[in-house]
C-alpha cells in the first residue's frame, strides 16, 4: 500500500508496570495495523527481553547494535533501524545487556533524556518524506530508567490492561508517575488512551472489570476491547504479528479497529 505523506510525528510510549498484561502483543500489532494502513512506523524495543523484536522476525546477535547502545551514546539510532517483515514498519532491537542499563544510566548526564535526543537526533537526519508518522516505544514491565527515558521522550502513553481481578492494582501509581513525569521531565505527556487487553466475553469478571475501568477513566478508555485469542499467543512463535500469521481471526480484526479509533482520536487532538 503506498504510504501517506509524512504530517506530525507522534511518539507513543505503551508502558505498565505489572507484567503480562499484552503490553509487547499490543506494541507489535498495532504498528502492524498501522503499517498497514499506510502510516509509516518505527518501534522501538525498550524490553531487555526483547520480545518485540523476535515476535517481528527479527534476531538478536550480541554483535549487532541495539538500543542499549543508544542509550549509551555509542551509537545514533538510525544505525540499528532494521526493516521487517511487514511494509512501513521498521524496529529498533533491544538486547539483553539492557538489564545493565539502569545501573550505566545513572552515572550520565541527561540520563532521563537519553531517547529522546536520540530520536531528536534521528528525526534531523532523515529527509522529510522519509520520516515515521509513528514511533511506539515498547517499555519494560517496571518504572525504572528505561521506562522513564521514554516517558520523557512520548507525547502519549499507552496503557495495556488486563482484563481481570487486579485490573487497576498499580495503575494509579502508573498515572502518579505520569504526573511527575509532567512536572519535572516532559510537560506534553498526556494519557493517550487505555487498551482493554485479554478479555473473554464469556466470563462474566471480564465485563465487570472492563465496566469498572470505564467508571473510572472514562473517554480515556478506548472502546476496542483486545479479546484473548489462541492465534494472537501463537504467532510470535512464528516471528510474526497476528495479522500476517491469521489475519482473520478475532484478534487480527481487534487490533485494526484499534488502530482506526487510535488515528480518529490523534486526528482529533490535532484539530483541537
């Protein structure tokens, strides 16, 4: 599909700290969906696991530069950009010696600003049609380092959560972190949106949660609701997003109306 004029950049962090809650399956899926709809895309694998990357096809070599090495300063971002297997979407791996990084960081300066010069960087390099419309930074499941170098670096932060009894357990200490991040590091983060992830329409706590998190975040709070699908757990092992390994599945059809109702609300936010 013929990719759409560059317009404004938007960086979107997905972040939550308590695992397993679809995070990295979100992150992977929606670039995919918006990669297919013509946007242009870089995902950036924050992850020390690096399940972003592998679920994309790509692999992870200790020679290869990564964005432990970008955080670092020793190399720009735009020499790890790698292609995948999907058109318009390209990733930025991680590696495993950003379990480290925490510990290198805080002996920097601007060490909460790291990303986000890199990307400043990235964005002064590229010629203006060749520049992403997107970048979603897939964040750790903690609030350390790495989660705040792309909290200070996003103009909005996604939130996966699960559909289940602890739903909203860390969530207001995920928006009291939001709001320091507001005050002392980047004053343009704003909540983009909830995503409602793993949710089983047969099981009635599902509802009830999904119910409870609309009471109290309201509009913030994206009506596509991700469903638990055997497909989508399925396809990273096969280096794919769901939407390349079954398109039509319930999950794949989840994801692209995400992606529809997440350009409709940026589009909004741009015309107020």
């Amino acid at each position: 599909m013929e990719r759409k004029a560059f317009s404004t950049q938007r960086i979107l962090a997905l972040a939550n700290q308590k695992g397993g809650v679809g995070k990295t399956t979100t992150a992977i899926n929606l670039a995919t969906a918006l990669a297919a709809v013509g946007e242009r895309v870089l995902l950036i694998d924050l992850d020390p696991q690096g399940n972003a990357s592998t679920g994309l096809g790509l692999q992870r070599s200790p020679q290869s530069g990564s964005t432990y090495h970008v955080l670092l300063g020793d190399l720009p971002l735009v020499d790890i950009i790698k292609n995948t297997v999907v058109p318009n979407l390209d990733c930025a791996s991680s590696s495993l010696d950003l379990l480290g990084a925490e510990l290198e960081l805080a002996t920097l300066e601007r060490r909460n600003f790291r990303l986000r010069d890199a990307l400043n960087d990235l964005k002064s390099a590229q010629p203006l049609h060749e520049r992403y419309s997107y970048v979603l930074l897939d964040c750790p499941p903690s609030l350390n380092l790495l989660t705040m170098n792309a909290l200070a670096a996003a103009d909005g932060i996604l939130v996966p959560l699960q559909c289940e009894f602890f739903a909203l357990e860390g969530l207001s200490q995920l928006l009291k972190t939001v709001e320091r991040v507001r005050a002392n590091l980047n004053d343009k983060l704003q909540i983009q949106g909830v995503i409602l992830t793993m949710h089983d329409k047969r099981n009635s706590l599902s509802e009830q949660v999904a119910e409870d998190v609309r009471s109290v975040l309201g509009e913030k709070v994206y009506g596509t609701v991700i469903p638990r699908n055997v497909r989508v757990s399925e396809a990273p092992s096969h280096g794919k997003p769901v939407l390349l390994y079954d398109q039509s599945c319930a999950g794949s059809q989840a994801y692209i109306r995400l992606a529809s109702e997440m350009i409709r609300r940026e589009q909004k936010l741009k015309a107020a």
